[in-house]
C-alpha cells in the first residue's frame, strides 16, 4: 500500500490519514507461530512546521515461540510507530529518515519495517520462565526435572547457608 502526500507535503499543519493491514507473509519471523489476524496499522501523516512524520499503532494478535522454553504463548501488542519522512536527504543524522518517491510513500515498506525491528527483541513466555534443562530438555516451568541439583549460582549460595545451618 502506498499513499500520497501531495496535499500536506507543503502544507504545514495538513494531515493524511490511514488504516493499512499487513501481509503476514512478509513479516515472517522464526518467532511467530501464527497470526491470529493480520496486523493492522493506523495512523497518520502529518506535516508539522514543514516537516512530515509517520505516526501510529501496528496492533497485532499473534501466538508465538518462546525464546527459553520454546512452548507457544499468546501476545497481544501494539506496538508504537514514529518515523520521520522526507522527500529528500539533507545531510547529517539522515539514518532514521525515511525517504519518499517523489510525493509517495510506500507505507507497506515502513509498517514492515517498523513491525520487524520490533520482533527482533527477545521474548519469553513469562518474564521469569525456567526454561529447559540443558541436560534432559525437560520443560522446566512444569517442575523440576530428575537431572542432578541445578548449578543456579542463586541456588548454590543458599544451598551454601542451609549446609551451614545444619552443621
Ligand atoms: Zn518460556
Ligand atoms: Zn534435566
């Protein structure tokens, strides 16, 4: 999908609209099971003094992987969009820019984007999800595992105190 911004790119204070849903097939990630609907952005274009910046909400509803225990979770995100546009570079500090073909803007291309710097984070299940022993693979946030004691630096000071207490 791409939109034209001939009418706000040289009126300060104009704004455009829009809605666009993503092609799940071209925001494909190891991390993502499945979409339970495509991700949907909704924004608008605005030009502010002059300059013209992308902003929005990508939402999505997905089931994905966990990075620990690798057991499938349900994520429900919106996830913030805020790019700055322009029809041309000028110079310095032009990384975070995104440039326009003339007076057009591939949105699809920014929404991507955005979408697939947001799934390169790690993600876990639970914030503190166990994981899986290294030695049996034994998902672990199910109860221990019957591998020798774990080797948690935690779990060896307070295996320290408690042989203390009983000496
Ligand atoms: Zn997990
Ligand atoms: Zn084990």
């Amino acid at each position: 999908m791409r939109i034209n911004l001939k009418d706000i790119i040289d009126v300060p204070g104009g704004f455009v609209p829009f809605v666009c849903e993503l092609e799940t097939e071209r925001i494909a990630s190891p991390a993502i099971a499945r979409h339970h609907t495509p991700p949907r952005a909704e924004g608008q274009v605005t030009n502010t003094a002059g300059v013209l910046t992308l902003t929005g909400v990508i939402r999505c509803d997905m089931d994905m992987i966990c990075d620990r225990c690798l057991e499938e979770y349900r994520l429900e995100k919106e996830i913030p969009v805020s790019v700055p546009l322009a029809a041309e570079l000028s110079g310095e500090d032009d990384s975070e820019i995104y440039l326009l073909s003339g007076e057009w803007l591939e949105l699809s291309d920014v929404l991507e984007t955005c979408f697939i710097l947001d799934m390169e984070q790690k993600r876990l299940c639970r914030a503190d999800c166990a994981g899986l022993c290294p030695d049996c693979g034994k998902n672990l946030n199910q109860g221990p595992c019957s591998c020798k004691k774990s080797c948690d630096p935690r779990m060896a000071v307070l295996e320290q105190l408690l042989d203390k207490e009983s000496i």
